[in-house]
C-alpha cells in the first residue's frame, strides 16, 4: 500500500537567490524518483524567490519563508526538516541555491 507522504523530503535554503533556485528546482522536477516533496525555506527573502516557486505551479513544492535572517544555512533547514510530513528528509547543501 502506497503511503499519503512522500517517501523524501528536499529541503532547500534560500536567501535572495531566485534565478539559482529555478535552475536547481527545474532539475530537481526532471528526476526519474517522483516520490517526494521540496521544501523551500526562505531566510526572510525579499526578493521574487515566492513567485518563481509558484511558477513551477507544482504541488510538490511548499515555499516557506522565515520571518527574521537566521544568517546562514543551518536554521532554514532545521527549520524545513520540523516541516517535513514523512520518513527521511535531505537538506540540499547547493552552494549556488543559498
């Protein structure tokens, strides 16, 4: 029986770093694995990184974005792996998306 959760989680930090981000979440939708979902923590971004998120219009993807900089990597993706709904999540670590 299939599970209602994805069997993975991506999380992905961003701060301000929009067209990164397209490049890396138009690779990750051309995956063969379909069974996950990405979640994409913003670091209080102010730039278009929501809109070019929704203009994927994927499902899959959850755009989240932190209300104060954390300043680095680490608490966007501690803050998407307490997001997760599943059994194993993985933190991309792409310089070129934070």
């Amino acid at each position: 029986m299939k599970s209602v959760f994805p069997l993975i989680s991506v999380i992905t930090a961003t701060y301000n770093r929009s067209n990164s981000l397209f490049y890396s979440l138009s690779l990750l939708i051309k995956q063969d694995f379909k069974d996950w979902e990405c979640i994409i923590v913003g670091d209080a971004c102010t730039d278009d990184t929501e809109e070019v998120v929704a203009s994927f219009n994927e499902k899959r993807f959850r755009f989240i974005n932190m209300k104060e900089n954390f300043g680095e990597q680490s608490g966007p993706n501690n803050h998407g792996c307490s997001k997760n709904q599943l059994n194993l999540s993985i933190p991309s670590f792409c310089s070129n998306t934070y």
